[in-house]
C-alpha cells in the first residue's frame, strides 16, 4: 500500500511538473515577445524569469523519476531525498536568474540611452501573467501539500512570487504611464531582481534542516513520548531521534522494561510501541525501539529524553 502511495505521489508529481513546464513556457514567450515589441524591459525581465521557471519543472520532472526508484544497496532508504538536491538546484537556478536580472537592470538604468514609453502591449500581457500565474501557483502548491512535497511547494512559492513580480511591473508601467517617466520601467525591473534573490536564499536555507537530519516541525517529539506512555511495562523514553526521508519520519528511539522479560514478551512491548507511534504520526518511513532494562541505560549524548 505505502509503494502503491509513493508510485501515485510521484505521477501527481510529474504531472504537475509537466503543468508547469507548458504554463511557463507559454507565459515566458509571451512576455518576452511583448517586452521587446512594447518596449518594456521590466516585462523583458519578467519574461526571462518565466524562463528560469520552466528550467526548474524540467529539474522537477528528472527528480521525481528518480525518486520512484526502489532502494537497493547503496541506496537502502531510498532516493526519496534527492528532492533536496532538486530543491538547492532549484533556488540557484532562482538566485542567479535573479542576479541577472540585477546587472541587467542596473546597466539598463544608467547606460545614458534615450527612453520611450512602453506599449500597452505590455500591461495587457502582464495583467494575463498575473491570473495565469495565480492558478499555477495555486496548483503547484495544492499537490505539494498533498503529497508531502517541498520541492513543488518551493515552486508554488516562486510562482507565487511570480505573481508579486509582475505585480510589481504591472505598477511601473502603470507609474509611467501616469507619470510620463519611462525610467521607472528599470526601476521596477531592479526592485523585481532584489526580490527573486532574495526568495531563493529563503528557499535555499529552508531545506537545510531535512539536509541536517533535522525535523521541521519538533512537536513530533511531543507526539511521541504521548504514543510511548500509552503503552504498559515501559517507561523512561530517552534518546529519541527523528529525521526526514521525503515527507516521512524515520524514527529511533530507547526505552526501559522489566529485565526479567522474555524475548518474545520484550517484542511484544516493541511493537506496542511502534503501533502506537503510527497511530500518532501516520507519516512515518520506520521506527526502530531499542529495549533495555530498567536503570541500565547509559548518559544520553544525543536525542531528545
């Protein structure tokens, strides 16, 4: 049941990948054709950022065919966490999709060139960007969440950041109509490339704590030492450690029982223990409960007690 999961986790995946690449693609040659036709470098630069995007979910296709793959030797949990390679790959694909457009805009800003005003081509293309991209990133976000993966939530968020660029430009251009001031058309496209890098810093360092073996939400501890206490004849859970495979816990724990126990009445306590950590956490790749008698354990160095 849980590889019959994983396998349609992995097609919601890919498929929403392929949603992306067609979205963007369309979206990133319309604003680029406009830019250049209207005169619009801040459009340009939106275009161009459109561009990046379809980059990623081409990244984001590679990467879930990859993690359907089955563990073998070299690989015995898996290649569930190769979405954290996608994840870096993809925010360096963002940050220097986002410097780009910085030096671009900068030299555009100050290179002394006579500046037009820019064709309402230009609004008309971006106004369509904006709902058009507010769908994709609603998509993209609704399937990570459903499957447990920050790889398409980072891609929600940059599009959702998409949308908040080409608000951005929307602005200018409308200032520069209004205001008659063409400049601000660079302006715009300068203030948009400091926000891409600053997303994909955020996006970078958000997915270190799973890189570290860390947990995101630490309430998972909480949860279980509530599942441990439930269960008879065990007591002094200590050492508990937790880490992130996907978008499941891998967890390992020690506990005390009565020494005097037999092998099969210690396995019995095991996987009550076990039983009761599912029934807590359902997202859980395995549990391993180490059992020692009372008083024997030594000085914890690692995990949560």
């Amino acid at each position: 049941m849980e590889g019959a999961s994983g396998k349609s986790d992995g097609g919601l995946i890919v498929r929403a990948s392929y949603v992306s690449v067609i979205g963007n693609g369309l979206l990133s040659a319309a604003k680029i054709v406009a830019g250049i036709v209207s005169g619009s470098f801040a459009v340009v630069s939106d275009g161009i950022d459109s561009a990046s995007d379809v980059a990623m979910s081409v990244v984001m296709i590679v990467t879930a065919k990859i993690m359907g793959r089955k563990p073998n030797r070299k690989y015995v949990y898996g290649y569930a966490k190769a979405e954290l390679i996608a994840t870096k790959i993809l925010s360096m694909l963002i940050f220097f999709a986002g410097a780009e457009m910085f030096v671009s805009a900068l030299k555009n800003l100050f290179s002394g060139q006579e500046r037009v005003m820019p064709g309402m081509l230009a609004i008309y293309v971006t106004v369509i960007s904006i709902l058009c991209k507010l769908l994709l990133s609603f998509y993209q976000t609704a399937v990570g969440r459903k499957t447990g993966s920050s790889m398409l939530i980072a891609n929600g968020i940059n599009m959702r950041n998409d949308v908040i660029i080409s608000l951005s430009v929307l602005a200018g251009l409308f200032f520069s109509f209004i205001l008659k001031l063409p400049v601000l058309d660079s302006v715009t496209a300068l203030l948009v490339s400091c926000f891409i890098v600053w997303s994909a810093i955020r996006i970078f360092m958000d997915s270190n704590t799973e890189l570290m073996d860390g947990v995101k939400d630490v309430s998972v501890y909480q949860k279980i030492f509530d599942a441990i206490d439930k269960v008879e004849g065990i007591r002094n859970t200590h050492r508990v450690r937790s880490r992130s495979i996907g978008n499941k816990y891998m967890i390992t724990l020690d506990v005390e029982a009565d020494g005097n126990l037999t092998l099969d009445q210690a396995h019995e306590l095991t996987m009550e223990a076990e039983r009761r950590i599912r029934e807590s956490i359902p997202e859980v790749y395995d549990i391993v409960v180490h059992i020692e008698p009372f008083g024997t354990h030594p000085e914890d160095v690692y995990g949560v007690k």
